[in-house]
C-alpha cells in the first residue's frame, strides 16, 4: 500500500500529527515518512494505532510521547522524552537520545542504538527499553515496572529508590543508587533478556555477559534507625 | 528557560559568513527566550596593543538611539588626550580609545549615568537589548556581523527584571563574557566572597555573579580550564554556560544535566545550540558530528 510523505519545513508539526490521529491516519497502514524533522518537537506524539511513521533526522522533545500501537524510527538523535509515558508499540532512536528517554513509560519498547543521557527510564511503569550504548546518571530512578538493557555503561546512582524494575547492564556501573543491588543472572533473566536483545536487533550481545540490578527493597517500609543512611 | 547559541568559524575565509549562519540560530531559540537578546562577537584584535573597543548601551538615557555619541566622543578625546573613534547602530555604539581604557569607561559613566557599558576589550563587541530575538537582530543587523566566534542568548528572565542591561551576554574585565541558561542558587554567595575583593556589580542578575567569579580567577592567575574546575566547586544550581574569550569558546553543563545543550561539528565550524532547532540550517549539517555535551566536562575550542 503507498505511503505518504509529510515535509516538516513546508508543514507544521500539528499538520501531521493532526493527520496521525485522524480517522485516515490511522487506517494508513504504507509508512509515513517525516522529512526535514530539523528538531521540532512533539513529532508523532500520541499516536493510537498501528502506523509505521519514520522520521528522516533529529527530533526535537517529546517525540513518540504516549505511544500506542505505532511502530515509530527516528533515524536521527531524539531529544528530552522520546516516547515518555509509551503505552505500547515500538520507537527506535538510531541516533542517540538526550535526557528522560522512555520516562514513565508503560509498555511497549524503546530501542535507542547509541547513548542515552541522564535519567533514562526514571519511573518506568512496564515498558522495555534497550539502550546499545550507555546511559547517564540517574537512569531507572523509582522505576517501578519493566525491564532496561543497558550494552554499554551506566553512570552514577543507578536504579537509585528502585521498585521493580529489572536492569541489566553489560558495561561497568559508576555507581548504584539507594536500595539498588546487583543480584545474579537466573534462568528467566537469561531467557527475557536474549528476547529483548533480538527484539532490538542487537543479538550480537550475549546475555550471559550482563549484570543483573534490582531493588534490596529495603526503602518498601519506614525504618526509625536508619538514620538517613540508605 | 532561555536558549543559547554559540558559533566558531574554524576557517579563516569563511569568517564573512559567521552573521549570516549565527542569526537564524539565535531567532531559532525565540520559543526558549522572546523577552530580550543578545551577542558577543569577537573578530581579529586590533593591531595598536594601545587601543580598546568599548561598546556602550545609549538606550536607557534620555535621547535613546538619538543620543549625540559623536559629541560624547569629542568630549573624549579631550579627556583621554587621544584619538577617538565611534560606530553608532541604533542604541549601540563602539568607541575606539587608546590611552587608559578605565579612565575612559568613568568618563562615559559621568558623562551621563544613564549609558550601560556592554564591553571592553581588543576583540570583543557586544549587543543586547530587550524585545524579540528577530527584531534585536535587525535592530542591529546580526546578520551581516563578522568575526571568527560569537556568543549568544535569548532570554526568559526568571532570576531578575526584563531590562537591557540584565539580558546577557554579562562581561567582565576584557575580552571576556558569558550566556547562561538556568538559575543559580547561591549568587548572593558569590557576590558576598568577591564584594570586599573590590570588584563591583553592575545588576543583581544571578549570571554577572558567575561570570564576574570565573573572569576574577582568570585575573588571579587561573587558565580558563582551571577557573572552570574551580567553577564546578563554587557554582551552585542550574546551569549550561557558555563563554568566549579573545580565542576560545567555552562550554559547562551543571552535575545534574538540567539544562540542553546539543552541539554539531563540521571541518567549517562548531556550532552550539540549547536545542537541534537552532542547528538545523547550517550549512552541511547532515555530515556535521551531532553530540551532546556531557555534564560537569569542560569543552573548549580554540578560534
């Protein structure tokens, strides 16, 4: 089925989105190429069925945010909030993605083949997200659901006041955040985690050769003698 | 908010096109910073180690654009017992003086009080005013500006009132300047440790603390890189700094990473921008090394 083409410097990001969540949008089922994205912001925000949409450069903020169904690639870099609050669907980031990538996001998978910045995953609710490069400090903060796969390095206090979320991480981690762990690599890990890596298209990491990091659990319950040492 | 823009011309040949390529950035951050803007642009230093260039903001006092600049410059050159020369551009103006570049600051603030000095140095010129980014642009016809780097802000003011003498970039000492987006939460602290130092506030604008703080450790002494380690100790809040120096640019994001910075790099130029918006027009950005800055790491390229 022919797709269709929208050209972001002879038409307007609410042109297109517009068109996304209109009745004929939805139905598309070719690809819908954005061209010329520049680093607008909002590109294929709130997308609600199953669309392919491929943006051809650098996205600007809150690309792909609140994702459902679609399956979105930006061959660029993406800004802050790539697929924030995704429900379900696909984004991919070819590039890298700056702060906040997949925050709070529900379901669904974010697949960012070079770095992520700080906070990467902060409060994920259930969605994946892979990472083929490394991500900045901060990343999995109070992730409640969900599982991020880190192939290259993470930076400091990660996983800080974690639920539960699973990280796996195959580089080195500057530093664990409060109530983080590592924890071994089970049966289950190895399975969930080499479907992700294929899922990603990034097969060529072996599952074996990641950390596992979950919550101790101990911030779950107030505890008087703590002392504020967590 | 506010957004940032910063652009250094690698090849000398192509420094007639540093106008043309920075304008369409700074009016690309006006979403970011539609209340006032601004830019430092240093081109080659003059030739008489003597003479400095002193720009001056005419705005404030009563005349405005038609303040009598050449009758401030006869008065001048009186003064200073040397040649003086003026170039005016709406409520702006760059006077040329040899002889004690101080003395000759004091005179235009007596002169009249009202006139806001911008900058002084052998390389640097400095704009801003408050109003939208396109029409400061215009006002004073960026587009057509020279040099081989620039240093640029627009501003949503958070930290203190919308006036000209507020809007960045601030300078300190000469050749010297700095744009800033975020809020610093320990200015006052700054101002307090370098007040008894003798070193004087023109407003109470978070970002004159830290640019007045790096631009004194340089003075006692410490290389730019240096005064910006001690910077990471001292400066204390939000912040994507840029600054410029006779040769250099400079850039430094806060711990935590909370304000933008994305930067894109051809063999032509580095380009700085708080967002890819302001990026996106240059010149064989499709080839261009697109990276964001790391925070609390020091980039510095040499013009």
């Amino acid at each position: 089925m022919e797709g269709i083409n929208f050209d972001l410097r002879q038409q307007t990001v609410r042109d297109l989105n517009s068109f996304l969540h209109s009745a004929e949008g939805k139905a598309k089922r070719g690809t819908i190429e954005v061209h010329h994205p520049d680093g607008a912001h909002s590109i294929a925000a709130g997308l609600n069925a199953p669309v392919k949409v491929v943006v051809h450069g650098h996205a600007g903020y809150y690309a792909a945010g609140m994702n459902m169904h679609a399956d979105i690639t930006i061959e660029g870099s993406a800004g802050t909030g790539v697929a924030e609050n995704m429900m379900s669907g696909r984004v991919h980031v070819k590039g890298f993605a700056s702060n906040s990538a997949g925050a709070s996001a529900h379901g669904g998978l974010l697949v960012i083949d070079g770095n992520a910045a700080l906070r990467c995953g902060i409060s994920l609710k259930g969605g994946s997200i892979v990472v083929g490069g490394s991500v900045g400090s901060f990343s999995a903060f109070m992730a409640q659901a969900g599982r991020m796969v880190v192939c290259g390095d993470a930076g400091d206090g990660l996983g800080d006041s974690l639920y539960e979320a699973v990280l796996y991480v195959k580089g080195s981690i500057k530093s664990l955040g409060a109530d983080a762990q590592l924890e071994p690599m089970g049966a289950e890990d190895l399975q969930i985690l080499s479907d992700l890596l294929a899922q990603a298209g990034m097969g060529q990491h072996s599952a074996a050769d990641f950390k596992r990091v979950a919550s101790k659990r101990e911030l779950y319950h107030w505890n008087a003698d703590a002392n504020q040492e967590y | 908010m506010c957004g940032i823009i910063g652009l250094l011309i690698k090849k000398p040949a192509l420094r007639s096109e540093l106008g043309r390529w920075m304008t369409p950035m700074l009016i690309g951050m006006t979403e970011r910073g539609p209340d006032s803007a601004g830019l430092a642009v240093f081109s080659d230093p003059l030739s008489d180690d003597h003479a400095r260039k002193i720009s001056v903001y005419s705005g404030l006092t009563a005349l405005g654009s038609g303040f009598d600049w050449h009758a401030l410059a006869a008065a001048l050159e009186k003064h200073q017992d040397s040649a003086v020369t003026v170039q005016t551009k709406d409520n702006h103006a760059i006077i040329t003086v040899t002889g004690d570049p101080e003395q000759a600051q004091r005179f235009i603030k007596a002169y009249d009080p009202l006139l806001h000095l911008l900058s002084l140095g052998r390389s640097i010129d400095l704009y801003k005013d408050v109003g939208m980014p396109a029409a400061v642009a215009q006002r004073y016809d960026f587009a057509h500006m020279t040099g081989s780097h620039v240093v640029g802000h627009t501003r949503m003011a958070t930290e203190s009132a919308v006036t000209p003498d507020r809007a960045h970039p601030f300078t300190a000492g000469q050749d010297f300047c700095m744009v800033h987006n975020g809020s610093l939460s320990n200015p006052y602290q700054i101002r307090r440790m370098l007040e008894p130092r003798g070193i004087k506030f023109d407003t109470d604008n978070d970002t004159e603390s830290a640019c007045r703080f790096i631009e004194w450790r340089m003075r006692e002494g410490d290389d730019l890189k240096t005064a910006l380690e001690t910077g990471f100790d001292e400066l204390d809040g939000f912040y994507t700094l840029l600054m410029g120096t006779e040769n250099q640019l400079a850039l430094i994001r806060d711990p935590f990473a909370c304000k933008p910075a994305v930067i894109a790099e051809t063999d032509d130029y580095v380009a700085i921008a708080s967002e890819f918006r302001s990026l996106a027009h240059l010149p064989d950005i499709d080839h261009a090394y697109v990276f964001e800055p790391a925070p609390q790491e020091m980039y510095i390229w040499k013009a």
